[in-house]
C-alpha cells in the first residue's frame, strides 16, 4: 500500500487565493485576514467545508510562527 502524504501543498496557494466569503473581512485573502480574526473562529468553531479548512490552517501557520512562509508564494 502507497503511503498518503500528510500535506497538501495546494492548500499553501489555496490560502493565497482564496478570499473570505462572509463577514467583516468578507473578500479579504485567507492568508491576509488578521490573526485575532482567525483565533475568533478557533475559539467559536471552524465553519464547515473548505473555508473551515483553509481558516485552521492559517490557525496552525500561525501558531507555529510560520506566517512568513506565504510571502514569497504571494509574489508568484
């Protein structure tokens, strides 16, 4: 059996060019929304589907210290 890898780099460039369907950051990119927005929903629950997806990794980026990592992703 083939070994699935644990990460997806597409969701590095999904977070890029997505941008936030709802709220007061509506249209905004995932990758540019402001860290106490995304603890908001860390606190209060993920939405469900992709965005939810995209909103804990930015979380995790972010816990990590790891923010800088997208720069040069948002220059391609």
């Amino acid at each position: 059996m083939e070994e699935q890898p644990l990460f997806n780099s597409n969701v590095l460039f999904e977070l890029i060019n997505t941008r936030m369907p709802f709220g007061k950051y509506k249209d905004r990119r995932i990758c540019d929304l402001p860290e106490d927005y995304i603890l908001f929903f860390q606190r209060k629950g993920f939405p469900k589907g992709k965005i939810g997806m995209l909103l804990q990794t930015m979380y995790e980026i972010n816990l990590n210290g790891l923010r800088g990592l997208l720069d040069p992703l948002k220059k391609m």
